[in-house]
C-alpha cells in the first residue's frame, strides 16, 4: 500500500451504514450527530489502484492502558504540562512512560508534564473507500464559526500534524496488515475483512448506477 498524502476525509454516512451491515468491526452510530463529522484518515493506495482510509477514534478511558505505538495501532497525544496548561473534566491524561519524551523534558519540572490522549488511529479497521463516497476536510477557521466547530478543527490540525511525522510508518504496517490477510486468507480478531469489504465496495457502485 502506499500512503500518497496525510488526508482527513468525511464518509458518507449511507456508505458507512451500508458497511456496518456487512462488517460489524466498521463503527457506525446512526443516533450521534457528532459522527456525521468525525474524521477518517486517508488516503492509502494498494496494488489494484483502490482508496482506503483509516478511521480515528475519540479517545476514551480504555485507552488509557494501551501502548502509545503497537503494529495496529497509534495512540496520537500531545504533551501538556499539568501546573500550566488546561486540563478539561473529559480529558484522557496518562503518566509518561515513553522514554523518548521523557529525555526531552528538564528533570527539575519532570513530574509536571504527562500525556494528553486526543485519539487513536486503529489500522486494524481501515477500509475501502472511492471518491463518491468521501470528502475531503478543508482546514479552515474563522471568526464566524462556533466555538465548538473552532474546537474540533483544532483537534484536527493536531491531529494532522503528529500524523504527518509517522507517514512512513504508518504505510509500512498498513502494507503488512493487509498483505499478511490476503496472503493467508485469515481474517484476525479486531481486524476488518479487507477482501469482503472490496468486494461490498464494487456492489455498492453498481448500485449507484
């Protein structure tokens, strides 16, 4: 697979209903409106020349105890500094325990800083997508939107930027998720059915015809 650009997209909600009939490891919640405008990352192309994206997930409680970086899965944070920046009642803070980070910061305010989980991008469940079926986000902020809009389009740009640095990597496990499912013809627990979800795809084009 190769990763061509660091793209958030919005999915159409038909086609994400459509894929959640099919397979239930793609999340789809009809009852949050908050979903409509959530942000997939994209966009990743395989050998047969075919999109797919990559959903980020809100960050929750459970993620708490997850590694920062595995061969499925990034956990994509900033660090804050507790005594200095805001810390919202929602917030998911962990201790630092990457030694990387932790060699950056000054040992006299060491015990200040932790980790502030924004979300986590599961490679696991990323899925076939074409251009019918996605927008492309546009980062733009402005006086005029609300406050909560300004919010999740900061997010975002967070988002993007630490994103952008693991490019690389993130196309290299993408490339041996999916290979290592086609090549076994073993769909892992967690994992999306790649070649059931292509094939969802092409029938939902004829559809649309």
């Amino acid at each position: 697979m190769k990763f061509v650009k660091v793209q958030f997209v919005y999915i159409d909600m038909d086609y994400l209903e459509y894929l959640h009939e099919i397979e239930p490891e793609i999340w789809f919640d009809k009852e949050d409106e908050n979903y409509r405008i959530k942000p997939h990352l994209g966009i990743l192309l395989n050998n047969d020349d075919r999109q797919y994206v990559i959903p980020l997930t809100s960050a929750k409680e459970k993620h708490k105890d997850w590694e920062d970086v595995t061969a499925s899965w990034y956990r994509i944070y900033e660090v804050i500094d507790i005594t200095q920046d805001l810390v919202r009642k929602n917030d998911i803070i962990v201790k630092i325990k990457n030694q990387d980070i932790l060699k950056k910061l000054e040992k006299d305010t060491k015990n200040n800083y932790r980790q502030r989980i924004l979300s986590v991008l599961d490679m696991r469940k990323m899925f076939p997508v074409d251009k019918r079926v996605y927008q492309e986000v546009k980062f733009n902020i402005n006086s005029k939107e609300s406050k909560s809009d300004k919010q999740r389009m900061f997010l975002m740009i967070k988002e993007y930027n630490f994103l952008e640095g693991i490019s690389d990597e993130i196309e290299k496990k993408t490339t041996k998720i999916y290979d290592k499912q086609i090549k076994k013809n073993k769909v892992l627990k967690f994992h999306c059915d790649y070649r059931k979800l292509e094939k969802a795809l092409d029938e939902y084009k004829k559809e649309e015809k």
